[in-house]
C-alpha cells in the first residue's frame, strides 16, 4: 500500500528536530513528550497504532522516529522493515527501544535498519544527545542528496548543450560539403573558348561555372571591345565614348 507524500515541506528548518514517537503506551508516550518536547528546537509527534504511523510520517516528514519493539499487532520490528521499504521514510534514522537489554533483538533490530537501540530507562541528556545526532545525520545527508541531484542535473543540462553543438557542427560540416569549388586544370579550346568538362564534353565556360558553382555570370562589354563593336558600327569616338560612359552607369545600378 503507497502513502501520499506531503508536497509542501518546509525545507528551512534544518536546526530542527522533528521526532515522531510510536507507541502504543500513552504513559509512556507522555513520558518521552516531558523529556523532549521542552526543547526549543525540537518538534514532537506522536502515533499511538502502528496503522497510522506511516500516513504520519509522509505528512510531517520527520527527521528521527523512535519506535517502541513491544507493539503490540505490527511491532516494533515489522514496522522496521515498513519504515524503510516506504520511500518517504527508507534514510530516517529509526531509534528502536525496548524495556529491556537484550543482544539478539538488538542485532535483530539493526539488521532490519534500526540506527540506534535505547532501553526506556535512559536519562534525558543522553536521550536528547542520541535523538540530536541521528536528526543532525539526517539533515547533513538530505543536503548531500541535494547537492548530488543539483550536480548530476548541471551534467545532464552540459551533456545536452554539448549534444546540440556536436549536432550544429555536424549541420555545418554537411553544409560546408555542398558547397561547390573548381580546383585543378580546365581544358578550354584557343579558338572557341569551350571547355572541356569531366565526361569529356565541349561546351560554354559559363554553363560549366554554372553547373560547377554556385556564381552565376551575367554577360557585358568591357571597355575595350565596346570601342571595337562602335567602330565596327561606324560610330565616331565620341559618341562610342558616351555609350560607354552609359553603359558603366547603367552597369552600377545593378
């Protein structure tokens, strides 16, 4: 069966100690409430039926729980293995105790996960000292899972920028590879002006630089076969010069 996990915790209260006591005995649910709950820092809950223990400890979220072993129904060694199977509750530290010393229950309860094994007898400094310490492990490992989380995700957001450059760069070396360049020797015939292409074919040198290139040529006069063409018409100098002179216009418009 799965608990819904509060949504809303607070993360800012890394000072505080939050216990949550389960135990069937309110006298001696009371008794450990009078030696905590005097503390400042320290927040104190209490879960009397085994049933409710892990509802509650998704809701309050607690830093340590102290789990009494003399349950009756579930007890305190079965709600062990339900405390760390619940996700919520599988890195709380769990503080087992019993009425009694008792070294086989004692590895029992370890083996389960238990961090830490008191009798009800013990004195109130070294209660708060142990409940101290198990909360303090607590917070310092949540902040190492967080950091842990924080790095792995500034990973995954390097891994993908890099994955969209390598992809870019592949982009532009595909580019870069269509583009057209004319290397080596032409042959072009001294009369005509054709060339030669690779399939052994005569023909214009601008259809060549077309299908080769991507420079498309435009056709004009240059200065010196425009004179020639206007005596050819039998223009006198002067007006060749002037159609020149027009022509060089009209050529820097375009």
């Amino acid at each position: 069966m799965s608990y819904p996990v509060r949504a809303d915790f607070i993360r800012d209260r890394e000072d505080t100690v939050i216990v949550l006591l389960v135990d069937d005995e309110l006298i001696e649910a009371e008794l450990f409430r009078g030696l905590l709950q005097v503390e400042e820092d320290l927040e104190f809950h209490y879960c009397q039926r085994a049933e409710d223990a892990i509802p509650q400890a998704n809701q309050i979220q607690p830093t340590v729980i102290m789990q009494d072993l003399s349950m009756p129904g579930d007890n305190g060694l079965s709600m062990l293995s339900r405390f760390r199977a619940n996700p919520t509750t599988k890195d709380t530290p769990v503080v087992v105790f019993s009425g009694e010393e008792d070294s086989r229950t004692k590895s029992l309860a370890f083996s389960l996960g238990a961090n830490d094994y008191i009798v009800k007898s013990v004195d109130r400094i070294e209660l708060l000292a142990r409940v101290r310490y198990h909360s303090r492990a607590y917070w310092n490992q949540r902040q190492k899972d967080e950091a842990t989380r924080a790095l792995r995700e500034s990973e995954r957001q390097l891994w993908d920028s890099n994955a969209s450059l390598l992809e870019a760069n592949r982009k532009l070396t595909d580019a870069l590879a269509q583009v057209k360049q004319l290397t080596g020797l032409l042959p072009m015939c001294a009369c005509c002006r054709r060339v030669r292409d690779e399939e052994n074919y005569w023909g214009e040198f601008s259809a060549y630089v077309a299908k080769h290139t991507d420079l498309k040529l435009t056709h004009g006069l240059c200065d010196e076969c425009l004179g020639k063409q206007a005596e050819k018409m039998g223009l006198s100098p002067e007006k060749a010069k002037e159609i020149a002179q027009k022509f060089k216009k009209k050529q820097k418009s375009r």
